[in-house]
C-alpha cells in the first residue's frame, strides 16, 4: 500500500486543489483529509456519507454532583484553572487526574470524552475519510493518526493499494502525524519569502522523519526570483520540482465549482498538474 501526503509550509498555497486534481487523477483510490483542523476536501470530492463514528479523545475529569460537598479542594489543586465547584472546563482540562487523586468524597473521575465525528463516504473517485473536532477540541494529531488508520482499513477491504491524504499546513503535531511512514511527502509552496520560510521548516520535518519529498510551486509567475530560489533550494536538498504553476484566475474558478481543476479545464496548470503526477508514481515507488 503507497500513501502520499500533500503538506504545505501555511495555509493556502493551493494544497487541496493539487490533491483534488490528484484524486481526479488517480481515478480510483483512497482519500484521506488529514487537514482535520480545516478539512475542506469534501467541498471538492463530494464524499456520499456512508458510516459517521464518534471520535474519542482527550479524557478529562467529570464530577458526580450527587457526591460533591462543595469544598473546593479540586480547585485549590487543579494548576490549569480548568475546575472549580461548579463546572469542569472541558477546554482547559488536561486530564492530570490530580482533583480525582484531592477529592475527600470520591465525586470526580477522568473519562474519555467525544472529541469529534469520523466521516466515511464515497465519491467519484473511491472512499473518502475525513473527521471533524468539536469546537474548542484539542489533540487533532491523534485524530489525525485516528483517519489515517480508518483510511488504511477501508484500502485493506476494498482491495485499494494508493492512500491519497490532504495534509495540513505548518509544522505542527497534525503535520508530523500526516507524514509518519508515508511514501511521498508532496510540498505545495508560493514564491513568496513567508513560502520559502516555511517550506523550509516543513522540508526540515520531512527529513526527520525520512520521508521522500517532491515539490511543486504554485503561482511561480508571481515572483520569478523567488520561484528561481525555490528551485534551487529543492536541488540542493534532492527534492524533485515536479511543477512550476503560473497563476490562472480559473484555479479560483474550479474551486469556487467546487471541481477538481483537472476536470474543470485543461489550461496550462492542468497540464501541469498531470505532468506531475505521472511523475509521481516512479518517486512514490
Ligand atoms: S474536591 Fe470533590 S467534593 Fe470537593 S468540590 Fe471538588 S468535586 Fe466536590
Ligand atoms: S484532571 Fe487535572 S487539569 Fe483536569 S480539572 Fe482535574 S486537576 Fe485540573
């Protein structure tokens, strides 16, 4: 089974365009939408539910009132502010289980609470996982590793061998989570210094984690120098420059159709996002 990953070093680079284009390509494969803090995948592939799941989280700690005496000794020790004699906040609480460990009257326990809803559909081009956290939830790293698990499943019983994942931009515990044991980390990058910067910092994650790269620059008409830097940047790390994008108000277009660009247009970033992807494979491999 080869998983490839899109990441990029912020957020709208163009990252879930390319990966929509690739699903169009690839024709008949897995998705996954690892971008669990912003997924917007669906608004492209247009997944038909089939299965929702509840996502089980962080534990934190739940008070029994009818056991509660109201002394206020879990919130003297509670260090996060996250309890008081009235409410626990579920936000704030890291679930130490220090107030369990206080309690003279044995009214508070740490339980796993739902943390988010898992989504499997299908859509044009195979199944689709894709999760959403509650508001004010935390850990999507887990919950990233939670769908890439869930995706991995469903290629084991559909007899599917290519897991297509939309990563998440920056280099946070979602990043790491996306990229562990991939087979190719595909960086969308815009020649602007803040891209360069951060494409930088992704690529450094990347190499920890000794996962292959490839990269792509979008809207590289934009700034030709830095674009040139770019590519030179890629050579001197080994990494493939799979396409140099110009910039085409009918990218905007495709994503405002809510169509992957490769089947709303054949225009020059089109075919540039079909040359890389038949490029693709042989890195993959
Ligand atoms: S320590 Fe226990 S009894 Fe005291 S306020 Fe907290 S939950 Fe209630
Ligand atoms: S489990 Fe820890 S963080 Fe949560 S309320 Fe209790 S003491 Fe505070």
């Amino acid at each position: 089974m080869k998983q490839i990953v899109t990441l990029s070093g912020k957020g709208g680079t163009g990252k879930t365009t390319v990966l929509g284009s690739f699903a169009a390509l690839a024709g008949d494969t897995v998705l996954a939408d690892c971008d669990v803090d912003a997924a917007n995948l669906y608004l492209l592939l247009h997944p038909q539910p089939e299965r929702t799941g509840e996502y089980r989280g962080a534990r934190i700690a739940v008070r029994d009132p009818a056991r509660c005496a109201q002394c206020g000794e879990c919130e003297r020790r509670c260090r996060f502010d996250a309890i008081t004699v009235e409410a626990v906040s579920a936000a704030a609480c890291e679930g130490c289980g220090l107030c369990v460990l206080a309690c003279p009257r044995e009214a508070l326990t740490l339980q796993t609470v739902v943390n988010g809803v898992l989504y499997e559909g299908m859509t044009t081009y195979g199944p689709m996982v894709h999760a959403r956290l509650s508001p004010a939830a935390e850990n999507s790293g887990r919950l990233v590793t939670v769908v890439r698990q869930r995706a991995e499943e469903v290629a084991r019983r559909t007899g599917r061998s290519l897991i297509l994942m939309d990563g998440p931009p920056g280099i946070a515990c979602t990043a790491t989570a996306s990229l562990v044991d991939t087979d190719l980390a595909v960086i969308v990058t815009e020649p602007s210094l803040s891209g360069m910067h951060d494409m930088a910092r992704v690529v450094q994650l990347a190499e920890q984690l000794r996962v292959p790269m490839a990269a792509i620059i979008n809207k590289a008409d934009i700034n030709p120098d830095n674009a040139a830097d770019i590519a030179e940047f890629c050579a001197s790390r080994n990494i493939p420059l799979l396409a140099s994008l110009p910039f085409e108000e009918v990218v905007v277009k495709a994503n405002a159709a809510q169509i992957p660009l490769v089947e709303y247009d054949d225009g020059p970033v089109s075919q540039g996002l079909r040359k890389a992807w038949e490029r693709i494979w042989g890195l993959a491999g």
